[in-house]
C-alpha cells in the first residue's frame, strides 16, 4: 500500500475523482482519504482546509499507517531561499531544519530519533519526475517556518544561508512517518521566491499563478506513481 499526501493544490486534481471516500478512526481524530486499489490520497489540510499550523499531522499519519501504508510521497509548497532555484521547478529534498516545535507520537515516553529522509525513496521520485520536467533538483535542504503567515525579509536573510527551500508541513510529516517506519520522499513545487530573494516584491496573486503552472507536471508524475510505481 502506498500513500500520496497533498496540499490545497490537489483539492480539485482530476486524478483523484471517482476514488473511494474512507473514514479512518485514529487516537487524534478522524481522517478522511480517498482509495483506489493499492494507493490512497490523503489532503493534510482537510476539506475545508485548515491552516497549516492547525494541521493534525499526527491523525494523518496514524491513520497512514492504520491503513497498512508501506511508503509515503508527499507533494508540498514552497518558496526558494536561493536565486538559482526558480519558480516553477521542482525540488527533491534530502534533509530538512526545524529546530522549534516538532510533533511527535512519543509524548510520554524516552524515545529519542535519529531523523533522516529516506534516500532510496527519494531518488526514485527524482527519476520519475526527470521523465516529466527538465527542471528538477535533487537534495535540497527544507525549513519549515510554523505560520501561516510568510515570514519577514530579515527571517528569510537568516533562514538563506541554512536552507534551500522554506515551507511549513514537510517536517512535522516527515519527523512522524520516520516514528512510524514509513519511508517517506517529497516533491516540492517550487511556487515563489522567498520575501526579499527577488527584487519584485512578493504577492500571494503571483504564488498562486506560480501554483497553476506546475500543477499539470505534478499530476503527470502522480499518475505515474500511481499506475506503474516506482522504478
């Protein structure tokens, strides 16, 4: 069994109309997926959609995991940090900075993780997304911020010279699945140049433009993923 997590961007994909609509009961709450043979689609953010510091991420992936989920790739949104990493790019992380709050399955008990993305799962996404796009990067290191606001231009000057790319979901996804033994792999749309990175200033209306032109290549690799798997 395999899982596809997504962000609002994938609310209304084709790909995933006609799927089955599956409640699963969890310790942290309900979680509805969509199922279709051996995949299922999980929206982190619910529908309507909750804002990404209300996201129960520990529902989502024990739900995964209740599910029997074997691996698990996630599509998220980010900014770039860095002017080589355009909008409209994709990008593979390889690790990822959260160094404030981080949920975790282990709140009453001494257990202590070792984090790390899963690198095999990883590479495998990138092979699939170069039969897609020419514009894909793999490694690069993800910050995820709490929101939801973006952040300042003198956070981003701070954040530039640790990460790559800046978002506000894939480590707390990421710090849980590990907890469970889900291995676990992202495609990161590329949607902005972080505040301040480029010399046009910032606008949601150009993030949201930014969204809509990756959003066919990324249902062209979740097609993939979905009908013929990994390589």
């Amino acid at each position: 069994m395999q899982a596809i997590i997504g962000g609002t961007s994938l609310l209304g994909s084709r790909i995933f109309s006609g799927w089955s609509d599956k409640k699963v009961k969890t310790p942290f709450g309900t979680v509805a997926v969509k199922a279709k043979g051996k995949t299922v689609f999980l929206q982190r953010h619910g529908n309507p959609p909750l804002p990404p510091h209300r996201i129960d991420h520990r529902a989502n992936i024990a739900a995964l995991k209740k599910l029997g989920v074997e691996k698990i790739l996630a599509v998220n949104s980010v900014g770039s940090l860095k002017a080589a990493i355009k909008p409209g790019s994709l990008a593979i992380p390889g690790d990822f900075i959260c160094p404030w709050h981080i949920p975790t399955f282990h709140d009453d008990d001494m257990r202590f993780l070792i984090p790390s993305m899963d690198e095999g799962l990883a590479r495998k996404v990138f092979k699939i997304c170069k039969e897609h796009t020419k514009t894909v990067r793999m490694g690069a290191v993800y910050v995820q911020t709490l929101g939801p606001r973006l952040e300042t231009k003198a956070e981003i000057n701070m954040l530039r010279r640790f990460g790559d790319i800046i978002g506000m979901t894939l480590a707390s996804e990421a710090t849980l699945a590990i907890e469970q033994g889900i291995p676990y792999a992202s495609i990161c749309s590329v949607d902005n140049y972080c505040n301040g990175i480029a010399k046009v200033p910032l606008t949601m209306d150009k993030i949201y433009e930014n969204v809509s032109k990756n959003e066919k290549t990324i249902e062209d690799i979740l097609d993939h993923f979905i009908t013929k798997g990994l390589p």
